[in-house]
C-alpha cells in the first residue's frame, strides 16, 4: 500500500540503548503493543510534543517528567490515545511511570509516557502494570524492528532507518522509529518518532539539533491538516561511542546525518499515509518569506479538490491555481506566478503556458510521486513539504472503522 | 441526494427583472446553460465577489463594469469557469458583453458576465454570441426557475426562493437563485447567486445590506475549504414596488427578510454539497470575538478526520477536541471547554460529562441534520457556520470526472 516505501530490514543498535516489546491487549490482538525504552545514565535527551490545546495526558506527563530530571525510560503503547480522557486519564499516565519506576528503582520522573490510538476511551491500568516485568526482563538493544511494529496504528508498514557516520574518525550511530498515517500536520513534532545515537551531546545543543531539524522534516508533511493531540517527538544521544559533539565541524556532519533519518521517517509515514497512491511534494519558491512559502504549500496540500485530482490523475491544475489564488498572501500578483507539474510548466506569469498540452500532465500524473512546483515571483525564500492524495480508501479507513 | 432540500416550486416574478436562457452547449447538452438577465432602468445592484488572487476573467470584468455604470443586463454561462484563461480569457468575456450590448443599444459596460464550471479551459465566444438573439427575445418575468436550473453544474438540485412582506402596507417581493456544490468556502461570497427585489434602495444602501447579510449566511458556509475563483452574489433592487427603503423602521424588515432569503440559499448550497450525507451546523459560543468563533467552526468544519465519522455517523468526539485543540485560538483553557452533540452534553468543563454513553451520541448521529455545540468559556462571542460530512460519493464526484 505504502508509496515507495518498504518495511526497513535490519536496524542497528545504538550502544546505551536498550528496547522491550509486549502485547498487552490494549486494543490490538495477537500482536505487540507496549514498547519500553531504557537509557544509559549518561544519555541526554531533546523533545518536541504537539501543540494541541487538548494535548493528551501522557503529554502533560512527559513534558513536566523532562523538565524535572533526566529521562532513563520510555513507555509507549499504541491502540489507545489516552487523550480527551480528563483527570482519570492523567492519572494513568502517572500510575504508568510509577510502575516502571518501582521496577527499576528510579523516581517516576525519570520515565516518559507516550500514547497513540483512539482519542477519548480510558486506557486500563492493569494492562500495562502486569507487562513491565516482562518488558524489564527482555530488554535487548536489538529489538528496535519490533518496537518499530508495537508503536503502528492505521500504519501499514514499520517506519525505521540506520545511518553511520565517521567523526573525528570515530563511528557514531544513529537509529530512529516512528509511526504515523493518518490525523497527520505536525506542529512542533509529528505522531510519534524516537531516534537514538551513541554520540554524547549535551541536552541543550542537542534540543537546538531537534527543533531547526523538526521544522524541516517532521513539520514539513500533512495528510490531512489534523494536527495530533499526541505528537512527540523524542532524540537521545546515548554518548557511549565517545565522540563529544560540540564544535562546528563535527557538528555539521552530525546536523546532516540525522537531517537524513528524520526526513527519511518523515516521508515514510506521508509513503504511508492513510489511503495514499501518491507521494506529493510541494515546492513553493520566490516567496517574500518562508513563513508565506509554507502557508502556500500548506494551502495546496489540504485542499480536498486537488488532493482527489491527484489520486485521478488529473492534471486539473486549475484547482492548484484556485488553492494558490486563496492561500493568506498579501498582494499576490497572478502575473508573476509560475505552475510547474514536474518538469513540464503549465502556467507562466499567470498565463497558461502554450507548449502545455494535456497529454503531457496526465502523463506526469500517472507516476506515483509527483512534484508540484510553484513560484510567487515575490522575493527570495521557499519551503518543501510533503503530502499524499486523498482517496476512496482514506474515507473508508477514517469512516468504516474508528481510528 | 440534497439533505432535506428539494427544487422550489414556484418563484415568484419581481417586476423590473425579466429572465431567459438557453442551450448553448458549452459542456453540457440537452440542458440549458446560459442565462440572460434584464433590469428596469430604475433597478440599483449591488455584488461582492470572490477574494480568490487568481478570480476569473468575469469577475475582473464584472467589478470593472460595476464601478464604470448601472448594470442593465447580467450574463451567466454555466459549465466553463473561464478561469485561469489569462488575457484570451479576459477577451471573451469583454466580447460576451459587448455582444449583448449591441443587441440592447446599451454601452458593454452596462453588462455584467458571469461563470461557472471548469477551470483552465477556454469558452468559445461564438457559443454565446449565436445564442443572444433567442435570449433576447424569450426575456421574461416568470423564468426564475429555469435559470436557477440554467446555472447549475455539479449541483443536484435548483436552489431558489421568494419571499413576500408588507412594508408601510405595500407588498414587496424577493426572489433569489444560486448555484454551488463543491469548491465551497466563501469568502465575500458564494459561488453564484441573484437576488432581486422590487423594492427600491439606494446603491450604496443596497451594498450595506448585502455585505451585512452575506456575512452570516453565503460567508458561513463550507464544504471543502477551497474558495472559488468565480463566486459572485448579486443583489438587485429593482424599485418597481414603489416603496422606498431607506428610513430604520423598513430597513429592519427589509434586511429581516432578505436575510432570511440568503440564509436559506446558502444552506440549500450545503445540503446539496458533493456527496452530503448530513447537514452539520456548527456553533461556537463564548468566544473572546467573533472572529476567534468563526476560525474554531472553520477549523472543526474543515476536519477530514471530523467529516468522515459524521458520515459514518460515528461519535468519535476526540476528533472534534483535536480540532478544537489546534485551532489558532490563543491560550485556550481547556477546563472551561464544553461540547455538546445536538441536546447532550459530552464534554463538562474539558472532562468527559460522567451521563454521556455512546448510545445517545449514536442515536444523535443517526439523523441527517446534526448540531455540534462547542463552548470556549472565554468571553461573549458566539458564530454559526454550516457544512457537509465526507463521504465515498465526494471522493468520487472530484477524482472520477474533472468538475
């Protein structure tokens, strides 16, 4: 189902990372549901969560848990959002933490809770308390494929990438997960990722890495503008392959590697968005700002009439134009916007372009990844983001069954 | 297929405004397609239009025309948009005027061309121009029904209306006709709608009332958030009745029922939406301002992930939170949220309400009409905005023919 994009093979271990999967029967039957995350003492850890006013309880919990110390767990269960679930909600995220704590004889802040699944249900209690010794006992830093498989929802394929890097001529790890298909337009972070790496980076650096990477990865794709009440985001830096990240140099290789896995997870789970035959990008260029390149992009991808255009293969470019033509730009002068569908141009300064021929944008349409290119004429800023079509299977995933 | 709307019967003649259409074949055969309309010199008009940047060759034209003199006829064509044309565009519809002037003696300026149906093709002006004749001399009174069908495109059913009230004990009459199904997210206006009255008001009186009432009923409405290039609304008072509106008593009346005249024509535009299954109104209440109101129904109406379970008439009210969460409201305090499904309340004070069950939300969602109620506890402000649900049918309306 997934555009161009296939389960990942091996994932590497990152030394200082440890993973355990169950199946707790949250919602899900004969399969894993529950992963735990554990981390060496010396690992720091950056997040990024939604920001959704009606974010969920384990979000409250995770983001008061960083701020108090550092994280050595993390508990994440799919099937079930813990979301809109009020003061009881909240409370089995804390009661979550205080039994991984008593386990491994931390203080319950020194465990993050993380959620994906339906919104508004009660998570049970019981059901994660009596999997944590058993999550303790097969800890293995080898299991990041089956974690990748626990956190799934509506995903159809395991989202996971690997990537070594020589610095200072020492060999430094990076692996990530995530999940994700559907209540898709991350702000701030997307569903739920978690990347690893052996580097040592301290926290702060490390959060700064985060943020301007998210924004070009995480908080650059949508499937359906529905931004989640569970969004995290979460990158450890384990320290134990001995390379100190600091200074410029090794910072940039470093910065450039893990720009790599997070727009790989990205656009992996846009390969597998809900009902998606096409891969999107959207590239807006000349634009007066990057905030009004986004806006723009932004506008054409949640547009129902062009996402249902894509998955005909229609090249009705029209419907981009009207999607352009109503995007919050100040003074948008048509006469200097260019249309391109791939490489063939369709509208230049505003008028249909005469060598266009609709032959030629039904064939760039029949392919399953397809570049929309749009420039403003306004001034020297662009932006990128990805997106898939909407399709008979989206509604029926979204209205058939709840999600 | 409408929800709760089926075609007027009789729409009552407004003296001053005469009527013709005809086949003209521009996409559509063995239907009419375009229509002539008449005003009595003494008629005042007043429109707005579409804020899309790329607006349509006829808007440019009409806008241009309206400023330069009083309109004394209105040419519609239904099936070609005549958007994205560029400056060919822009000439058709310069010589569709003008041919309509020359047949009436009048200066082209006196005409205002409109359009609807695809976007991005050209419109053969010698469709239009073989047809003038016949439209001129089939012009009459009793033709509001055959035009409100002559203007239709992916619309199910005619929508029109009249309306009758004494004011200072003469009769005055409003009739309206609009069009519109998809590409629905007004901004000013609608898609295309006419209304005539045979009262007489004041232009710039006339344009008073026309963007007040616009404002709370063809700019309360959405289907899929994309605004159109050619909406239009056009409001004519032809002065035949000889009452004057002008003093506050009248004017109340007048606008009360004019009102009431476009509201019903913008919900009929709903009801017939792509592929509706239910008619959704959305009301927002105790908003810090109006426009805090608006942005938080707009942003819950423009939720595919909302829109799919009300077709699937299922309560998955964590869909709405989510919405309402990431709506741009500023420092939303979630414990004075309230939702409420039609009469029953599922969230008190950002809690789930401990007396909802799925059953009653169930039952709610089984009717075709449903009233989602969302309370922000923020300040006095409230906005009431219509929509449709997503549906199979939508998906396929816009991927399976180019509309």
């Amino acid at each position: 189902m997934a555009v161009g994009l296939s389960a990942p093979g091996a994932l590497l271990p990152v030394p200082g990372i440890k993973l355990a999967t169950a199946a707790a029967g949250i919602r899900y039957q004969d399969r894993d549901d529950l992963v735990l995350i554990a981390l060496t003492e010396s690992t720091s850890t950056a997040a990024v969560f939604t920001q959704n006013a009606f974010c969920a309880a384990p979000v409250i919990t995770a983001k008061k848990h960083l701020h108090e110390t550092s994280p050595r767990f993390l508990l994440i269960n799919s099937g079930n959002a813990n979301a809109g679930t009020g003061r009881a909600g909240l409370e089995i995220a804390q009661l979550s933490c205080r039994a991984v704590a008593k386990e491994a004889s931390v203080t319950p802040a020194a465990v993050l809770p993380f959620s994906t699944g339906v919104i508004g249900e009660q998570l049970l209690i019981e059901k994660i308390n009596r999997n944590i010794p058993a999550l303790f006992s097969s800890l293995n830093k080898s299991n990041w494929l089956s974690a990748a498989q626990a956190i799934m929802t509506t995903d159809t394929v395991a989202k996971g990438i690997s990537r070594q890097v020589e610095i200072d001529g020492k060999k430094v790890t990076i692996t990530g997960i995530a999940k994700g298909s559907g209540m898709i337009c991350p702000d701030m972070a997307t569903m739920l990722a978690f990347v690893a790496t052996d580097a040592a980076v301290e926290k702060k650096l490390l959060q700064t890495c985060l943020q301007e990477i998210v924004g070009k990865s995480f908080n650059s794709i949508t499937v359906d503008g529905d931004t989640s009440t569970n969004d995290a985001c979460v990158l450890m830096a384990s320290g134990m392959s001995e390379i100190q990240i600091k200074d410029d140099a090794a910072l940039e290789i470093f910065k450039q590697v893990l720009a790599e896995v997070f727009i790989f997870l990205a656009q992996a789970i846009i390969r597998d968005a809900e009902g998606a035959t096409k891969f999107i990008t959207i590239q807006v260029e000349s634009a007066l700002n990057k905030n009004e390149a986004r806006e723009v992009a932004y506008t054409v991808a949640h547009s129902p009439l062009v996402k249902t255009a894509l998955f005909a293969s229609d090249p009705n470019w029209g419907r981009v134009l009207a999607a352009v033509g109503r995007a919050p730009v100040d003074q948008l002068d048509i006469a200097k916007v260019d249309f391109n569908l791939g490489d063939i141009c369709v509208i230049r300064g505003g008028e249909p372009a005469p060598d266009y021929t609709e032959e030629k944008g039904q064939e760039i349409l029949q392919e399953d990844e397809v570049l929309l290119r749009i420039s403003l004429g306004r001034g020297p800023e662009s932006a990128t983001i990805w997106t898939s079509d909407l399709s008979h299977e989206y509604v029926s995933i979204n209205a058939d069954y709840r999600s």
